[in-house]
C-alpha cells in the first residue's frame, strides 16, 4: 500500500472509490473509505478468519438459490463511504455479474466479527452507517468470551437495527431465511 501511496493521492477527507479503484491490486487487503479518509485494520488474525469460513460454508447449505454467500467484497455505500464486511449475504443476480463492489440494496446481510483492533468501528460505526443504507440484516460475531452471535433486523422507518437475538448455543433464526447452525459447527478446532 505504501507504494501506491504517490504525491498525485488525494488528502484525507477526500478520497473516493474512484480513487481506491486506481489503487494497484498488489494483493494487500484493501483499505475501507470512511467519509472520504481511508482506514486501514490490521490483517485478521486466524480464529477471526476460521470462523468466517466456517459460518459462509454452514451458510450456504441451506442458502435459499436467489442468494449468495460470500466474504471480503466491498459494499460502496456511496462515493466516500466503503466497507468490506467479513461476510455478506447478496441477491444471486447481483453475484452472478461476479462483482469487486456491492451496492448496499444488493445486499441483504452483513456480518462483521468483531476483531481486537476494531472493536469501536464493528460495533458502533459500521452498523450504523449499515442500517442508513438500508440493508436489511446485521450480524456482529463477539469472540472474548466464547463465539456469541448478535443478530439485528433493520427497522426502516428509524434506519437502526434492532436486535433480534443474541446466540450463544448456535444460530437459530428465521430470518433472513430460517437457518439451524450448531456452534460446533462455526468453533474453530483450536481456540
């Protein structure tokens, strides 16, 4: 990243995804666009990694054919707002065009898992700016204390998530389409 960091960059504040999408693809992770500044986390680290394989493979198992599971694309919430969610839930039609970016009525479920250095920005920030994009769902993953999974619907009206449950013996949701996961089945072998 620092080498596609030139003098001919754009200043804090004024980044676009126009610009991150002139960034060279040198196989470093990409950074997230915060009202036009960029933020950069740290790689995850593998119980974070493990578990988002886990819970996409779980997922797509009994994932309804209009949708897709995926993890690690972008969702640009609009030209100075971008994020990559750990997991995502998108409309087939929208993953069959096999995009770089999702636009946020492409999406009907974000999870975020909540790593060490981002804990503030997965909890606060990110659901936030989230639910006043309009996607319908929400997951956030805590892993200090055993894997607990927060799910939240949106409440449209008041663009805010509301929880819907807070699971710590395996997902078991109705919601965005109904979904029996055991935590075994998401636990990595070694914490």
């Amino acid at each position: 990243m620092t080498a596609a960091l030139h003098d001919d960059v754009p200043p804090p504040g004024e980044w676009t995804t126009d610009a991150l999408d002139a960034l060279p693809d040198d196989g470093r992770p990409r950074p997230e666009l915060l009202d036009g500044n960029l933020l950069m986390s740290p790689s995850p680290k593998r119980l974070h990694q493990s578990i988002a394989l886990l819970l996409g493979s779980a997922m797509l198992e009994s994932c309804p054919s209009d949708l897709d599971v995926t993890q690690g694309v972008e969702v640009r919430i609009s030209r100075k707002r971008s994020f990559i969610p750990d997991l995502l839930v998108t409309y087939l039609d929208a993953a069959q065009r096999n995009p770089s970016h999702y636009l946020p009525d492409q999406v009907l479920l974000v999870v975020e898992i909540v790593s060490e250095g981002s804990r503030s920005i997965d909890r606060v920030l990110k659901p936030a700016l989230y639910a006043e994009a309009d996607i319908p769902y929400f997951w956030r993953i805590e892993t200090e204390a055993g894997i607990v999974v927060h799910s939240y619907k949106l409440d449209a009206v008041k663009q805010v998530y509301i929880e819907q449950d807070r699971l710590t013996d395996g997902i078991l949701v109705p919601e965005p389409w109904e979904m029996d996961i055991p935590l075994e089945r998401i636990t990595p072998r070694s914490r």
